[in-house]
C-alpha cells in the first residue's frame, strides 16, 4: 500500500513538472502565462527563450521521475525528488513563495513515502 502511495505521489510530482514544462515552453507570453508569472508583455517576450529552456528542462525531469517510479528505480526516483526539494526552495526564496508548497512540497511527500516504502 505504501509503495503504491509512492508512486502515485512520485508520478503527481512528475505531471507538476509536465504542467510547469507547458506553462514555460507554451504558454510564458499567453496572458495566462504572463499573469501566472507575473510578467509584462515585454519581459516575457525578452524572457521567452529563457523560459522555454527551462521548460525543456521541467519535461526532462518529468520524464526521469515517471521513468524511475515506473521502472522500481527507487534510488533514482528518490535523487530526482531531492533535486526537485532543492530547486523549489530555491526558487521560493529567490522567485516566488508559492513555489514551496506547489513545487518543493509535493516532491518531499513523495520522496518521504517512497523512503518509508
């Protein structure tokens, strides 16, 4: 049961990042995306290269974090949840509070549940 927890939260975490990929790679000048980032049309449009290379980076580690949940890799799953901890805090401190608890706090329960599997 726990193990299946871990996954599924292993897997939530990865679909977070497929979203984040789209909003960056996508959606950054849409007005969605700019409100969402709270960008002018001119920052994002000066940004938007920027944005969508993070993206990629976003959809890389979505499809790592489904690959090794998927696959039983669990040292892998638990290293790309961590990297995902770090970030987020980063991010929260340097960016955006609200990227602890939409980006850095899913991947801790995640990586809590799959280390207590």
């Amino acid at each position: 049961m726990l193990a299946s927890l871990a996954l599924v939260a292993t897997l939530v975490v990865a679909v977070l990042h497929v979203l984040f990929m789209v909003l960056e790679t996508f959606l950054w000048t849409t007005p969605r995306g700019r409100k969402i980032f709270g960008q002018t049309v001119e920052s994002a449009a000066q940004t938007k290269v920027l944005a969508a290379n993070q993206g990629v980076y976003n959809g890389a580690l979505a499809v790592l974090l489904a690959w090794a949940a998927l696959a039983g890799e669990t040292h892998a799953a638990m290293a790309g949840l961590v990297f995902v901890i770090v970030v987020g805090v980063y991010g929260a401190i340097t960016a955006k509070p609200t990227i602890l608890f939409l980006q850095a706090l899913p991947a801790l329960v995640a990586l809590v549940l799959t280390w207590l599997a």
